[in-house]
C-alpha cells in the first residue's frame, strides 16, 4: 500500500518543482510544468512569485489554481488575512473597470491622466482562488487593468510621500512624468528620486521598458501606508503598498494585453488622487468612495 502524502509533504514537493523551474534545462522544464498543471493547488512561496513568469499560462490552463503568498513578513500576512467582505468589494470594483470606457486621474501635486478602458484587462484580486484555471495572491485588495495600446495619455506627477515599490522607498522630491500613447516620453525631477527613475528606465535598453504595464487601485483596510519604514528591505516584497485602500497604482512595464514584453518594471503606488470612472468618482483625494456595493 502506498503511504498516504501528507498536505505538508504535497506542498513541499510542489515547492521544490517551483524552485526547480528556474534552474532546469528546458525539457526539465516542460516536465515540472506538466506536473504543476496536475497538482491541482500550487502554492506558489517564490521570492518574486511566478505570476509573470512564461510557464505560468500553461499551468493554469490545466486546470491549476495557484495561491501566490507574497513574500511578506508574517506578521504583515496575518495583518491582511482576506475576507468575504474584500472579496465582495474586490468582485464589485472589477466589475466597475470592466464596464468603463474611461478613467481619469487627477491630483493637488498636477497629475491629470487619462485612459481610454475600452477592451482593456481587468483583474480583481482580494487574496486567494477556489476557481481552477485561476491565481491569486495573499495579501489581496487590489485591482488592476492592462489598457489596449494606445490608451493611456497625460501628465503624472508623483509627488512626495508616493512610493516606488522597486526602490522601496518613499519619494522625497516630485517627479513629473508626461505619457504619450503609453509611454513616458519626459520625466523631470530634481534629486535622486527621479535620477534613479531616469537611469533604472535606461538601464533596460529597451523601449518597451518606458510604456504602461497597469493601472488600478488597492482596497485593502488592513494594508498599511506607512509599512515600508517598519520592515527591513529584505522583509517585505512591497504588496502591502500596493494594496493601501484608496491607493492609484500606476506601473510601467509589460503589458501583453498591448503586445509589450519587457523586463523592466515598476510599481509606484500614489497617494491623495481622485480616479474617476466615467465622470464616477471611485476615489476621491486618496479615498475609496462608497460606491462598491
Ligand atoms: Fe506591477
């Protein structure tokens, strides 16, 4: 008689196929991805999580979901355990960039966006999947769309106190960027915030690295504004940031909904803004709004 694998055994094994992955010659790979598809439940405890990652797709078109538990410190993962109640506004506010034609963003600090939603890529995430075929991630409390290309124009000014998830760090001085279908084609600021903004982006050699990625916003009570100054770099991967209710959460990088693949990105959660979905204020002033049922 077989020995029955325990849930911890199961797991581990999973762990080991996706730490595998990445250092296995391809035919290896297929294999590995094969056997995620089969597993039924992965549980993805990657640093950097395998959302993006090309096999991803093929996993979950086998019927796998998989539950992404970000590389957060514990304490903050106990903190943003989800509930039906971000579930049903998480569900709501999807439904709400689904059925836009149009987004607007604007602030105090100057930024004034706009974005043309038709066709675009909605995701709801409120922190974990019951849905083969699916993937979610804890901590949950966000939403995002991948606009169509040629949608996104204006100017973002992102002003002190916002954040840049990929330095995890707060902005000391304002950046002014200005967006013409998609892409950032100036980007102003004195100091090293906007240096660094200036040299990560040319880094890459790549134009695509400069274009839209997502846009949405966080919904989550529990996820806290000031999280970055209570954790060592090395504790925290920074969702916690992209999912501070009220939050715009503007990334630039691969958008595949746009035919864009680039390795470059950022995420760079703003506060104070109001978005607005078709003359409809969802947030106001950094303030999700009563409006997701
Ligand atoms: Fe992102």
């Amino acid at each position: 008689m077989r020995p029955r694998r325990t849930l911890h055994s199961s797991l581990r094994l999973v762990l080991v196929l996706l730490v595998g992955v990445a250092l296995l010659p391809v035919p290896c790979v297929s294999i590995l991805v094969s056997a995620l598809g089969q597993a039924g439940f992965v549980v993805d405890c990657t640093i950097e999580g395998l959302m993006h990652a090309p096999e991803t797709p093929a996993i979950l078109k086998a019927g796998a979901r998989i539950q992404v538990i970000s590389n957060e410190h514990p304490e903050a993962l106990e903190r943003m355990v989800p509930d039906s109640a971000l579930e049903k506004s998480v569900r709501a506010a999807a439904r709400m960039l689904r059925a836009a034609k149009r987004m607007t963003v604007t602030s105090a600090a100057g930024t004034n966006l706009d974005v043309d939603m038709v066709g675009a890529s909605t995701v709801g995430v409120w922190g974990w999947t019951d849905k083969p075929g699916t993937l979610a991630h804890w901590p949950g409390g966000i939403v995002v769309s991948f606009p169509k290309s040629g949608t996104v124009n204006g100017s973002l000014v992102l002003d002190r106190g916002d954040i840049n998830l990929t330095f995890k760090r707060y902005l000391t001085t304002p950046i002014r960027m200005t967006l013409k279908d998609d892409y950032v084609t100036d980007l102003e600021g004195e100091g090293a915030d906007a240096a660094m903004m200036r040299t990560y982006l040319a880094a890459w050699g790549d134009r695509e690295a400069y274009a839209v990625s997502h846009v949405g916003w966080g919904m989550n009570p529990g996820a806290r504004y000031e999280a970055l100054t209570m954790y060592d770099k090395n504790d925290t991967n920074g969702t916690e940031l992209r999912a501070v209710a009220g939050n715009f959460l503007f990334s630039t990088g691969a958008n595949e909904f746009a035919g864009r693949f680039t390795s470059g990105h950022f995420d760079l959660p703003m506060m104070g803004t109001t978005i607005e979905l078709d003359g409809v204020a969802v947030i106001r002033e950094g303030v999700l709004q009563d409006v997701f049922g």
